[in-house]
C-alpha cells in the first residue's frame, strides 16, 4: 500500500473531520460520511489513520503502566 499524502484527499475530507473533533458529528455520522470518500486505493480505515492523531507516550511513562 503506498503512503497517503495530504494532495491525495479532498478538502471536504479535512471539514468533516474538523466537524468531528469539535462535536458537530458524531462518530457514526463522521464514518457514514467518510465512507463516501473511500474510493479506489483509499479506504475509510487508511483515511482515519492519516487524520486521526497519534498518541504516543514518553518512553517513562510506557514503563510504569502495567501490562
């Protein structure tokens, strides 16, 4: 799978995430929607990736949380 770049999705893509991370949809509806714009190589799991944040936590912090 080649990587997504952001020239690869339409601006309509980012506003329906920006209407999801400031609560004016919610999740079903933000997928719902999203869904519309998985076509050809990109699917709604690949999308959400590229717009979903990355959470990484320090390294210490990792250590102390029990497994």
């Amino acid at each position: 799978m080649t990587q997504i770049n952001k020239e690869d999705i339409k601006q309509e893509v980012f506003d329906l995430y920006d209407d999801y991370a400031h609560n004016r949809l919610d999740r079903r509806a933000f997928m719902q929607k999203l869904s519309i714009y998985a076509v050809g190589g990109l699917t709604v799991p690949s999308l959400m990736s590229f717009l979903m944040p990355t959470i990484k936590l320090p390294r210490r912090l990792n250590q102390m949380i029990p497994a």
